[in-house]
C-alpha cells in the first residue's frame, strides 16, 4: 500500500481493508459463498460449478489465502480449501463493528 501511505492508519483499518480487498471480485465471492454453502473442503468441484478456466480459478484462490481467508490442504494430487475460522470470525467481528457503527438517518446539507 505504498502510494496510500497505509501507515497512517490503524492496523485494524488496514488489515480490514486488505481483507475485504480480497474479496472484492465476483468470483472470490461464489468461490467464498460455495466453500460456506458445502461447509466442508472444496477441491475441484470450482472449475464445473463457476465455468471458469483453471488457472483463473487458481488465481482467485491464490488471493483468498494469501488474504488469509481460506486455508489448503494437500490430499492427494489436488488441494482443499476451506474458511479459515480464525479470520473469519475476526472478519465477521470488525466488519459488524464498522457496519453497526451506523447511527441512522440524520438531517444533513
């Protein structure tokens, strides 16, 4: 985050901004809303669900852990992924705050 100068703000404004960056593509959020829906690991069921080539698919896998959001286990020749709890729960918890910090409608300009 360079050019942002990132180091002005909280690292709790910071570490929610680069998660929330991670999900910000359509296909990271279905990659997210299939691991979620299944509640298990997903392997290779991605490629037929979302019609998207492999290698975009990877891509979009590749920024949710390293985000930090999905975690991957080896079994096998291929690699599952599912919700890492810990960030998730974190994720859940200041996003609620953010959101919740909302205090309605008020006479404004």
């Amino acid at each position: 985050m360079g050019l942002t100068k990132s180091e002005i703000f909280t690292d709790e404004q910071n570490q929610l901004s680069q998660l929330l960056k991670a999900m910000a593509h359509p296909a990271r959020i279905a990659i997210l809303q299939r691991i979620l829906a299944s509640n298990t690991c997903i392997c290779g069921d991605l490629v037929e669900e979302l019609g998207l080539a492999q290698a975009t698919i990877s891509q979009h896998l590749k920024e949710l852990k390293n985000a930090g959001l999905i975690q991957g286990t080896i079994e096998g020749v291929s690699v599952c992924y599912y919700i890492d709890p810990k960030t998730w729960k974190m994720m859940e918890s200041k996003l609620g705050a953010f959101l919740g910090s909302y205090k309605g409608e008020i006479p404004c300009c």
